[in-house]
C-alpha cells in the first residue's frame, strides 16, 4: 500500500524554518520527516493510520508557515514528533 507524503520542497519550508530558529524540531523528527518523503511504502492499515497522522500534521505546519502562524506550525510539528517517537 502506498501513502502519499509531503515533497521535499515542503520538508524544505520547515527545515528552512528549523534553521532560523522559528521552528524547534528534533533531529530523529527531521531525518523522519525526510524519510517520509514522496510516497511512503505501508505493510497494514494500521501503519497507513500512523503515517497519514505524520502527513496530516506536516501538511499543517506547512500551511500555517505560509500563513504566518508560527504557533500554530510548531504545534502541529511538535503532534508530528510525537507520533515519530511513539
């Protein structure tokens, strides 16, 4: 089963943003993210619910990076780094 992620030019919005110190993100959370990119290959459905939770949530902070809502971006990164460490 594949899952559709986020591209690289949109990991690339929010490591940008890591970088400058607007967004804080952990490096297991980075290389996470990173990995997830394009389509993501899933074994069973649970994994697909996981994965898509990761999407959803980047997907969000990405959007509210292009909104200007920084809180809100590093609320949905930080949901995203929970549910990597999970």
């Amino acid at each position: 089963m594949q899952v559709k992620s986020i591209t690289r030019k949109q990991a690339g919005v929010i490591y940008s943003n890591v970088k400058r110190g607007t967004i804080e993100m952990s490096r297991a959370a980075v290389s996470a993210m990173y990995d997830m990119v394009g389509e993501v290959f899933i074994g069973s459905q649970t994994q697909a619910d996981i994965i898509g939770e990761q999407v959803a949530a980047l997907r969000l902070a990405i959007d509210a990076i292009f909104d200007g809502n920084i809180e809100w971006a590093q609320d949905n990164i930080n949901a995203f780094s929970q549910l990597v460490e999970a």
